[in-house]
C-alpha cells in the first residue's frame, strides 16, 4: 500500500501555503536507488519575479528515501536467485517433473530459513514470510502432486505446519492439575486435534478420561482405548504399496468405526460423554456433516475431508467442495483467497493475489507454474490464456512481467544490481529492453563490471555509453588517459581532441614537456587519433633532444612538419624548436630538410604577428647559414 511522505517543506495539509507563493514541488528520482530529491519551484513562472523573495523554503532540498531491502533478506535473493538461474538455463528436453518438484522444494528450503531468520524481527516481516511459506508449500503439494495421487495426507502436513493448533489452549488444558476432562475446552480441542491428524495431543487427553467398559462378553476394553486404538491403527496411503491394498484395509478399518458407533447408539445416553465419543467415531469415519460442523476454519474442513472422508481423492477433486464451506471464507484475507485460488486451480487469481504479498513470491511462482505447465507431463491439464498480458499493445508473457518487475526493485540495491540484470536477460524482449535501460544506470563504482557484463551481452552501445560516463568523470578529476582510453572507446573522437587540445595549450602557455610526455606513457595502445599520434612524435623528437641524439631529432622534426598533421597553433613551436639544432656544430639538416624548414617558417610568419621578431631573424640567417654548409657539403 502506499505512504504518504512527509518533507517538511511545508507544515502538514500546507498545499495552500504553497499555491499562495506560486510555488509548486519538482522532484528527481535517483536513476538507481531508493531516493527522490524534492525541491519547491515557480509554478508559473511568467508571474514569479512577484514572489520572487516571499517563500522561506526556496533554498530547501529534501531527500526522502523509501524502503531498501533489508540485510536479512539479501542472502535469501542471491540464493533463490541460484536456484532460478540453474532452472532457467537448461535446455526444455531437461525440465521433467521430477525436477520441477526437486526445485519446488529447493525454493521452499530457503523460504523456511527466511522464516526462522525473521522471527526476531518486526511481526509483518515474520508474517509476510510465514505466508509465503504456506502459499508456497500449498503450490507445491498442488502442481507437483500426480494426476491421480490421493492429496489428503499433504493437505493434513501443510494444514498443521502453516495454520497450527492453539498450543495455548493445549496447555491451559495440561496445566490443569486433575480431572482435566472438565476443563470447558477440553472436548472442543480434542475435537481440533482429531480432525487434524493431531493424533499424539489427541491420545493423550483420551486417557484422561476416566474408564467406561460396555460389559459385553469378550469386550475387555474400555471406550477411550477403543478410541485410541483406532487412532493407532489408521490406515495411511503412503504406507501401502497399491491402491488396493490401501482400500482394503481401510475398509476393515471403516468397518470396525461403524461397528463401534452402532454399539455406542445402543448404549445410548447412558454412558458418560455419549455424545463427545459418536462424535470422534465420527470424525475418524469421515463423516461430512461432523467434519463441518467441527471444523474451526474452512482450512481445516477441506484438508480433513481429503484425509478422513474421501481418502483417495485427487487435487483436482477439491474445487467441488467449496461449496460445503463458501460461508466460511473470509473474502478480506488476501491469505485465505490465495489457498483458495489455488486450491480451484484459479492460476489467474492466486497471482493477482499474490502481488499484493511480496513481488518475489509472485514472480517465482509464476515461473514455476508456466513451467509446469509447459513440461509437466500431465500434472495438470488447463489453458495458458492466463500467461500473457497487454501493454502498450505489445504482448508479454505474464512470468516475464512480473520477473521483470522484481528485478526493478532489486536493481535499486548496489550489492543486487548484478542479479537483476540477469533476471532482466531472462525475461524475453521485455527484460532486454529493461536490461539496456538499466545497464547504463549501475553505480560507477561499478561501471567497469557493467561494461563486460555489456561485452558479454552483446550490448555494444550500452557498452559505449558507460565509457562515456567513465570517460567524463576521469575528465573531470583531470585523469586525461583514462579520459582518453574511455573516450576512444566510446567512439567520443571529438572529446579526444578537446583533451588533446588542452594539453597543447597548457605546454604552449608553459614550456613544460612532462604533462605531454606523462600523458603519451600513460596511454593505452589501443587509442587512435591524429593530434595525439602528432603529439607521440613530439614527445620522441623531445626525448632524443633530451638524449643529445641530435640526428634522430632533427629526422623526427622534419617528418612532424611535413606530415600535415600539426595542429595550426602548434607549427610556430615546431619551427622554433628547430633553431637549438641549428645552432649545434654538428649538422643535422639536409638540403631538403632545410627548405621545408625556410618554407615552414614563412608559413608561420605569415598566419601570424611575432611581437619576438629578433628569434625568427635568427632562426632565418640560421637556416641560410645551415643552407649553405649543406650545398657546399653535396657539392
């Protein structure tokens, strides 16, 4: 349900306040997160200069942050997430039955360690838990069950796991110190634990009844150990090998009950309890109209027909019973209208109901049960028009709707992000569309796990976007080469450039080589861009300079001022940093060299205005100098 959040921008129901200052609230969701930044802004803005200085909270930033996941429930994701996932990936010729049931039971495993961990903590987590268990444990004996297996003794095990007797009204009964079969509730709760199969608390409170023998010849026992005995020596179908073994003793059983009652109406009201004992006869014997008119909850009614009156009925028996027990529902219990959807195989009303629970219960069920549906070799038999839903004219299968949604909340969750966008890969076109949405939006902290998860997706522009991202923030900390690799891997060619440019401002307004030569170390081989190939050169024409391998250097020049790669404002350096050479006694310079080099100059000093003439005056008579020393050298 949702929560009415409070900022504190204004006092509560102070809307008014608000519209009075032509003041309105804007919000920005956190792309990945649990948290809204909320802040108050002119609602028209034509007439805001009016009120421009009369709202005290216009410098206010609220942050509300909703519900996150707690700690205790991220083990239980990561590894019901692992079971998921080993299903998901197989191959349809491996999901039979067997392993549908085997996995049933591996969810059921991690929902009743979910159940033990929350005792301790707020009631409705417990409780929301201990509903999925028995939503769970429900569809399980449900969809797992053979078409033709009788149900009850499973319906009998989930009825006293998930909806136990009152031990209170046990013990109040166990505290009493004698006599205790005249405790008020004595013969209601023997009544409860007999049509539960709670036979143990049962047998306990017959033999406090006191001993009433009919007198018969060769009847030695009394009418609490007859009662017992019969419970003892209930016929149980998983204990027989055939079907037919089964009804055969269970009709000596039911044989020997009839007898009993028959002996007990004879006796009539004579004995002591008469009533209180037709009634367990009763009950044992499988009679409907006791049954219902024992049974405490609707619950109760149909798992003790399934066991005492019609032993070998299938699920699929169930939903004509309902009818017994319509009046018994309680239509506000979102619980008991999941059982009973399940239980009428309604698949469509058991996951409406079930959204409302926990988006995890929903979207595993619904996973589980198209695949039962798909591969269950007759488990059950019903259309599949429940699988899909329509959104924005598209159809989507209904299990990838809710997975999908599932993984959105768990995408909010930093240690989770992960697992979503591979529930996300799981979920057809639907969840790849979400899995590239989402993908970009992983806390950069972990932007480079996104990027191979993108690599290994296939996902190449979402791979180019979270570079991009990367590429900005090692700008903005002025980490030029990851800037630069990240850049290049984006494709991003412009914002290469943009960097490489600054570096060349920053080392013609300083003179200094070592940012240059740091940055062109730094970077990663794979990075491919004219200005920075240029600026590699450089640094290698610096560095032989630096070395005194005078040749090597002026050869590397050359070949930088005639590449036609030289960025404009660059060349004047260029030409400048071919006088040091000039001026050496050794001789560096060819004749072509020394052409190139006059033409280059004059480029320069053409393009732009020297307030420094005098060093291009001595670069000029150095270059005729040079000129003339080589002419005469090849003469």
């Amino acid at each position: 349900m949702a929560e009415v959040a409070f900022l504190g921008i204004c006092p509560n129901g102070g809307i008014d306040q608000l519209l009075a200052q032509n003041r309105t609230l804007r919000g920005t969701l956190s792309p990945v997160g649990c948290n809204v930044t909320v802040f108050p802004c002119a609602k028209n803005v034509v007439a805001h200069s009016k009120y421009k200085s009369l709202f005290d909270q216009d410098t206010t930033l609220s942050i509300y942050q909703w519900h996150d996941i707690p700690n205790v429930k991220l083990e239980f994701i990561k590894e019901t997430f692992a079971i998921f996932t080993k299903l998901n990936k197989l191959n349809e010729s491996e999901i039979d039955r067997e392993l549908l049931t085997r996995t049933f039971e591996q969810y059921r495993h991690q929902i009743n360690l979910m159940v033990n961990q929350t005792k301790n903590l707020s009631s409705s987590t417990f409780e929301t838990y201990s509903m999925i268990s028995s939503v769970w444990h429900m569809s399980e004996i449900l969809f797992t069950n053979g078409a033709n297996e009788p149900i009850g003794e499973k319906l009998m095990e989930w009825l006293n796991q998930h909806d136990a007797i009152d031990q209170n009204r046990v013990q109040l009964i166990a505290n009493k110190k004698s006599e205790r079969y005249t405790h008020p509730d004595f013969w209601p709760v023997l009544f409860n634990c007999t049509i539960r199969f709670d036979f143990a608390h049962a047998i306990t409170m017959l033999k406090e009844l006191p001993a009433y023998y009919t007198n018969e010849p060769n009847d030695d026992q009394n009418i609490p150990s007859v009662l017992i005995n019969f419970m003892e020596t209930i016929p149980r179908w998983s204990s027989f090998q055939t079907s037919a073994e089964y009804q055969s003793e269970n009709t000596v059983w039911r044989e020997r009950i009839q007898h009993q009652a028959q002996k007990l109406n004879q006796l009539g009201l004579d004995v002591e309890f008469f009533e209180e004992y037709l009634k367990v006869l009763c009950i044992l014997y499988g009679d409907e109209e006791t049954i219902l008119s024992t049974s405490e909850t609707w619950m109760e009614s149909i798992a003790a027909i399934a066991f005492f009156s019609r032993p070998e009925s299938s699920c699929y028996d169930i939903q004509g019973w309902f009818e017994f027990v319509e009046d018994k529902i309680n239509r506000d219990s979102n619980y008991e209208l999941m059982i009973e959807s399940l239980l009428k195989f309604d698949i469509t009303s058991a996951l409406s109901q079930s959204v409302k629970v926990d988006g995890w219960l929903v979207s595993h069920l619904s996973d589980l049960l198209e695949k039962v549906i798909r591969f269950g070799n007759g488990m059950i038999t019903m259309g599949t028009e429940w699988t899909e839903i329509t959104n924005s004219d598209q159809k989507i299968k209904m299990r990838d709707w809710f997975l999908a949604n599932y993984a959105i909340d768990l995408a909010s969750n930093e240690e989770l992000w992960m697992i979503a966008l591979d529930y996300f890969a799981l979920c057809g076109r639907y969840g790849r569309k979400l899995m590239e949405t989402y993908v970009v939006r992983v806390p950069i902290e972990h932007a480079e796990k996104a990027i191979e998860y993108c690599d290994r997706m296939g996902m190449n522009e979402q791979a180019k976007s979270i570079h991009s991202i990367l590429a900005h923030s090692y700008y903005k900390s002025n980490n030029y080469p990851e800037a630069i690799s990240h850049y290049s891997m984006a494709g991003e060619h412009k914002r290469i450039s943009i960097i490489v440019e600054k570096v060349f401002e920053e080392f013609r307004s300083t003179g200094d080589i070592a940012p240059v030569t740091q940055l062109m170390q730094s970077l990663p081989s794979n990075v491919a861009d004219d200005k920075l190939i240029f600026l590699l050169h450089y640094c290698e024409f610096f560095e032989n300079y630096q070395q005194k391998n005078f040749e090597a250097a002026a050869e590397k020049l050359i070949l930088l001022i005639t590449s036609n790669k030289s960025p404009d404002q660059f060349k004047i350096n260029l030409i400048l940093d071919a006088l040091p050479l000039l001026l050496i006694e050794s001789f560096v310079f060819k004749v072509e060299d020394t052409y190139e080099l006059m033409r280059c100059l004059e480029d320069v000093l053409e393009i732009e205005e020297h307030k420094d003439l005098k060093k291009f005056e001595l670069l000029r008579f150095a270059l005729l100098k040079n000129l003339a020393k080589a002419i005469a050298l090849n003469n």
